[in-house]
C-alpha cells in the first residue's frame, strides 16, 4: 500500500473502532427515549460515573477495568433505577420544561460533584491489562481500542436481542408503543420505565469500562461523547436501536475523515450540521419509527 | 372603593419594601468603596439581563434554549472587533452586536421553531457549540487566544472606567432595567399573551389563528437581542474576551439555571434567581477557591432537579403563596 493508502486505511479503523462505542452510548440514549419518551440530559454524566468508578476500582482495589466491568454495570444499573424512582417518575406527567430541567439539573449536579469530590484534574488508568497494539497488514490497531469496540458491539448486541427476543424485551417495546393499551394487557408500565432506565444506564457502564482503558478520566468526559450520541440518535432515529447502532459507525467514520479531510478542530462542527440537518429535513432519521 | 383601600392595606408594606429595596439599590455604590461588592451587584444585574433575556424564549414562549451564549459572544465579538479594526465607538458595537444576534437568531430560529421541546433544546447546544468551535479556530478574530478592548481614556462616551467600578453599576443597572421594563410590557399585551398561549399548547394555538411561528420568532430575536447587549457589556467591563468566556456552553447552562430557580416565565424570577446564584457563586469562588469552586453548582443543580419535580414554577411560585395574585405583575407558569 501507499503511505497515503495506509494513513487512510488507518484513519477509517479508528472511525469504525469508536464509532461502535458511540452506538453503545446511543443505544443506552435512545432506549430510554423510545421507552420513556424522555431525553436523557445526565447520560453524558452517567458514563461519566462509570469511568470514576473503573478508575477507584483500580485505584483503591487494584481491579483491572477489564474484572470490574460487571461491576460498573451493575453500578450503573442501579443509578439508573434509582435516578427513574427518586426523579423521572414524578415528571412523567409534567410540563416539558420541568422534564428537560429535571435531567439537565441531574447533569449539572453530578458533573459537579465529581469536580467537588474529585478534582478536575485528568486521570488515567496507568496499567490496564489491555494494552499496547497489533499489526496488522501494515496498519496499527490499539488494543485497548479494538476491545473496547468489540465489547460495544457485543453489548449493543445483547441489548437488541433483549429487546426483541425475549418476553420482558417485547413487553417493553409494547410499552414504548403504546403505554395505555401494553397496561391492558397486564403489562406494568412502571416496571417496563424502570427497567428502560436501568438498562440505558448499565449500556453506559459497559461503555465507561471500556473506555476507561485508554482514556483520560475528568469530570466533563461525559459531554463529548454524549453530544456525539445525541447527533447519533437522531440520525439514527429517535427510539431505533438498529438506527442508533448504524448511525454510531457513520457518525465514527464521519467525525474521522471530517479530521482528516478538513482538519481535527473542525470534526464537531460537521457532526453538529449533520444534526441540524437531520432534524430539520428528516426529523425520523435513518430508521426512526415515526 | 373599599375594595381597594383593603388591598392598599394588604400590599402595603410588600410596595414600602420594594420602594425601600429600590433606593437601597440607587444608592448602593454610596454606601461601599470596596470593589468586591460593587463587582459582585454588576454581575447580579448582568445575569438578571441575560437571564431575562433567555426568561422571554425559555420561559414565556416555552423553547428551552441552551445556546444562548452564541448571543452573547456575537454581541462581545461584534463591538470589540469593529472597535479594533475601524474604531468604532462602543455604543454603536452594542446595538451593531445586537443586531447580528438578531440575524443570527433567524438563521437558527427559522429550521429548528419545527422542533418541539428536546429536540429544540439539543439543536441549539449544536448550533451553540458550531459557534464555539468556529471562533476558536478563526485568526482574524484572535482565535483561540481572544481579544483585548483596545484602550481608551475612560468615560461615558468611550464606555471605559478604569479606576472605578460604579460606572459600570449604573450602566448595567439601566441595561438590566430596561429588558424588565420590555417583559413588563410584553407580559400584558398581546405578543406576550401568544407566547404564552404557545407554550401551553401550540396546536391550539395556531387552531386560534396565531400564527406560532411569527411569535416564537419575536421571542427569539428580542431575547438575542439583549443577550448580545449583555455580551458587549461584559467586554467592556472585563476588557479582555475568548471563546471560553463568551461562547461556552458552561454559559449558556447557567444564564438558563438563573431563570429556572428564580421561576421560568415570571417577570420577576430571573433577579430572583440572579440574586441568589450569583453571591452564592463568587463567594464560594473567592472563599473556597479550586475544589470548592464547584460546590455552589452542586447545590444548584440539586435545587433545580428538587424545583423541576416538586415545583416547575421556581422560587416565584413559592413567593406567590405569600401573596395575592397579579402584585408583582407576573403571571402563573
């Protein structure tokens, strides 16, 4: 291959590799919006608290975030539970205002937080067990990378089949579809909200595990990959898992050669456009269902 | 007749405080000559304004926007790049920055007022955040590094004090006062009834013949309007902008936390809830420095999640308990 060939190559698996977490990330987002119909503003800060939690578990009890990753989910599953029961339940009625201001105030409390708690200084896992890097056909792969990307495609897959496959899983999309008429057929809808809750939370905890490999650990990590997972549910269509988890790959490849075509600062910008333009010329995204 | 000497004499002594309040704040820069205070009073007055601002599109028409700091820089960007290449007097940047707010609230209000509720919200964070990242990566206006306001001889005209701070007080104090004087009027005409009438709910709205777009419109390009005078104010107090201080997202969450604890769609609630953030937010600041610079907005994010589920009207609504209702001229959520 051509060195430019190979710089290209490249480029294009880094897109992909992360663009696969991105999906995780959305898919957490968009269960919750399609089950509850409710935008998850904190998600950003419930990664955010996962690779905290990663990091302590290694800090202070030396668990490599590779053994602690049940943990995190699990961890996260609860500050899903939780955050639905203490917050989301009470404005399920509410004016949109008091919806978008209960999680936005969520997400400004726990940034905060963790700056408060623990410094806005960056932290990072000095020595993960997942390391280093391969090559393969002239092209590096980091590892910590390619793991991170196969557990996000995993998970995302677990998550799908969940959800289509299983009883709790169908029950939950009869709820997305329509609260009152799942209600009659027994099926309780506060059960299926906490457990959409629960879920798009620990998706999450497997993302914040994974990424705490390789990544440096702040309070504001969260919004950089949540704003990317906005864009990705609406290109993917709002509530469309299949949808957030093609979108993710594009958004990944988008986001990689907009830095290498265009240049590295300007990457967001055309993310932020893709948005904008979905939104307005194709509110339903790729596969939304309305 | 009697009716209204019995509410003379219930609201009484809410107008003698308020009177009490009002010439306590005329007279303010009088009673210290320390900075801090006066620094502290500019900046309640300044997030009153910008929070107002925000109030007329969050609050009255009910578009949650979390943008608003692209309003604000283009107001600071505009006055201090026309006073750096052609020497413009300030002034005439402020109302030049507001109008590019104006042209710049069209350009997004236009496609997103189709959106409703988050997916207007999330579009202007992408909208807001665009903005960011073009004037960081923009030479021609500093860039990354910002600006300084060039120099002048201090005075009214050149809207530039350098050894004192009171100017700036009343400067702000006036701005302030008339963005509260425009919701005032809106409040209790016809623009300001559609927009509530929007928020409620814009399906019947338009089924009334209001035409949703027109006014969600005027409320967008008022309230970017005053955030972009807000913007230049800041840059000729501080005499020194960047992205990071005029443009960043940080911003535009907390323009919009002042409103929603003082009472989102009352007039009085952005000073409110500038009165309260604003102390609360540069006394932890100064007193606790680094760590602790975060424990205000902890408390803050607390209270508006507390606020969101247990009373969407904010700190007014809880005001409004103690009193009968239209006093204060603002209106139920």
């Amino acid at each position: 291959m051509s060195p430019g060939m190979t710089l290209f190559s490249q480029v294009l698996i880094n897109g992909l590799l992360i663009g696969f977490v991105f999906s995780l990330i959305a898919v957490g987002l968009t269960l919750i919006f399609g089950v509850v119909d409710i935008v998850n503003f904190a998600h950003g800060e419930f990664l955010m608290l996962a690779m905290y939690a990663a990091f302590w578990l290694y800090h202070l009890f030396s668990l490599d975030p590779t053994v602690s990753l049940p943990l995190c989910t699990l961890f996260l599953f609860f500050i899903g539970v939780v955050t639905y029961k203490l917050i989301i339940s009470r404005i399920l009625d509410a004016p949109m205002l008091a919806q978008i201001f209960s999680t936005f105030g969520l997400m400004v409390f726990l940034r905060n937080l963790a700056h408060f708690l623990w410094s806005s200084d960056y932290r990072m896992i000095k020595e993960p067990l997942i390391k280093g890097r391969i090559e393969v056909f002239g092209l590096f792969i980091s590892i910590p990378q390619l793991v991170a990307a196969v557990g996000a495609l995993i998970t995302t897959g677990l998550v799908y089949w969940f959800v289509t496959r299983t009883e709790t899983g169908r029950a939950l999309q009869a709820t997305a579809e329509d609260k009152e008429a799942a209600a009659l057929m027994g099926i309780n809808s506060d059960r299926m909200y906490t457990l959409a809750w629960g879920i798009g939370a620990a998706s999450v905890g497997v993302a914040g595990a994974l990424l705490s490999n390789f990544y440096f650990i702040f309070p504001e990590v969260g919004d950089i990959f949540v704003l990317t997972a906005y864009v990705v549910v609406a290109l993917g269509g709002f509530g469309s898992i299949p949808g957030a988890f093609i979108a993710g790959i594009i958004i990944g490849l988008v986001q990689v050669l907009g830095g290498y075509f265009l240049s590295p600062a300007l990457k967001m910008v055309i993310v932020y456009l893709i948005y904008l333009l979905v939104v307005v010329l194709r509110p339903q995204g790729l596969m939304g269902r309305w | 007749m009697v009716a209204r000497i019995a509410r003379w004499r219930v609201a009484w002594p809410v107008w003698a405080g308020a009177a009490l309040l009002g010439i306590l704040v005329l007279v303010f820069p009088l009673l210290t000559t320390r900075p801090f205070p006066i620094h502290v009073m500019i900046l309640i007055f300044l997030y009153a304004l910008l929070s107002q601002a925000w109030n007329l599109i969050g609050g009255y028409a009910g578009q949650v926007s979390l943008g608003h700091a692209m309003f604000f820089g283009i107001g600071a960007y505009t006055s201090t790049v026309l006073a750096i290449r052609w020497h413009i007097n300030p002034w005439l940047g402020m109302i030049a920055g507001g109008i590019m707010a104006v042209l710049l609230s069209i350009i997004i209000g236009y496609p997103c007022f189709r959106l409703k509720g988050h997916y207007f919200a999330i579009a202007t964070i992408a909208a807001g955040e665009i903005i960011y990242t073009l004037f960081v990566n923009w030479e021609w206006v500093g860039g990354a590094r910002g600006l300084f306001v060039p120099m002048q001889p201090e005075s009214l005209v050149n809207f530039q004090f350098h050894s004192t701070k009171v100017p700036y007080y009343y400067i702000i104090l006036v701005l302030a006062a008339i963005s509260f004087v425009v919701t005032y009027w809106l409040e209790r005409n016809r623009p300001g009834y559609y927009m509530r009438a929007i928020k409620e709910d814009i399906d019947a709205a338009r089924s009334l013949g209001i035409d949703a777009t027109k006014y969600k419109m005027l409320a967008m390009m008022i309230s970017a309007f005053f955030t972009a005078i807000g913007g230049t104010f800041y840059a000729q107090y501080v005499l020194y902008i960047d992205p990071d201080s005029v443009l960043p997202l940080a911003l535009s969450i907390r323009v919009c936390l002042v409103a929603v604890l003082g009472g989102v769609g009352t007039l009085w609630g952005p000073l409110l809830g500038s009165a309260i953030l604003i102390p609360l937010a540069e006394f932890t600041r100064v007193y606790l420095g680094g760590g602790g610079r975060a424990l205000h907005l902890v408390v803050y994010g607390a209270l508006v999640v507390i606020i969101a589920v247990f009373q969407p009207g904010g700190l007014m609504a809880l005001v409004k308990r103690f009193k009968r209702p239209g006093f204060l001229g603002s209106s139920p959520v």
